[in-house]
C-alpha cells in the first residue's frame, strides 16, 4: 500500500500565505517608489517633501499638546491652524501645478504658486492675529 502525500499543517500554510503576502506588498510598495521617482516632476516632488514636512510638524505641534499640556492655548490653535491651513495649500497648488491634471490645464504653474503665495500671506496674516 502507497503512503498518502504529506499534507502541510494549517500553521504552515498561514505562515507560507501570509509570507506571500508580506512579499506580494513590498513588491507593490517597490514599484510605487520606482514609479514616483521616475514619472514625477522635480517640482511636484519639492512641493511633495514641502507636504511631508507640514504634516510631521502638525503631528508635533499635536504630541506636544498631550505631553505637555495646553496652557498657551492660542499658541497651540494658531500653530496647528498654520500647519493645517500650509497642507490644505500646498496640496492645491500641487493639484493644480500637476501636468496630468486635466481639470487645471487653463492656470500656468506661475498663477497656481501667486495664488498659494497670496493665500499663505493672508492666512498667517489670521494666524498672527490669533495669537493676540
């Protein structure tokens, strides 16, 4: 009589599937990264790093809140409405200065940035004023 096939135990084919998995999400997140360096403007990855940056100062503006508390409350609104006023801005001047954006194509990269410059004056103009 022939010996059955040696099925895998249950634990081994979650941890080989899951493994798959973990593969199968670098191999994307590496062809995001290839694709993004290769495709995307000089300009957008600047106005792209601008965002990165807001948005960690935000978060600790925010961490600094809970861990030291919120005594000067006004500093903390005026600070992070500053920060989320500069993301909200940013990323429409990255949406509009997008050359595969076809919804902006009639506002030159020039008028897009005198708008984000203009409304960036205006809005630390509020934030300043917020502070007292």
């Amino acid at each position: 009589m022939a010996k059955p096939a040696a099925t895998p135990s249950p634990s081994a084919s979650a941890t080989t599937s899951a493994t798959g998995a973990v593969a199968a999400q670098a191999d994307l997140v590496q062809k995001l990264l290839t694709s993004y360096a290769k495709d995307t403007p000089q300009s957008l990855k600047l106005i792209d790093a601008y965002l990165v940056f807001i948005m960690l100062t935000g978060i600790l503006q925010f961490v600094y809140v809970f861990i030291a508390g919120t005594y000067p409350y006004n500093s903390f609104l005026a600070g992070f409405i500053a920060s989320v006023g500069s993301f909200v801005l940013a990323a429409n001047l990255r949406i509009q200065t997008n050359p595969a954006s076809t919804e902006f194509k009639h506002i030159s990269p020039e008028r897009a940035f005198a708008d984000f410059a203009f409304a960036s004056v205006v809005l630390y103009g509020f934030v300043i004023n917020f502070l007292g």
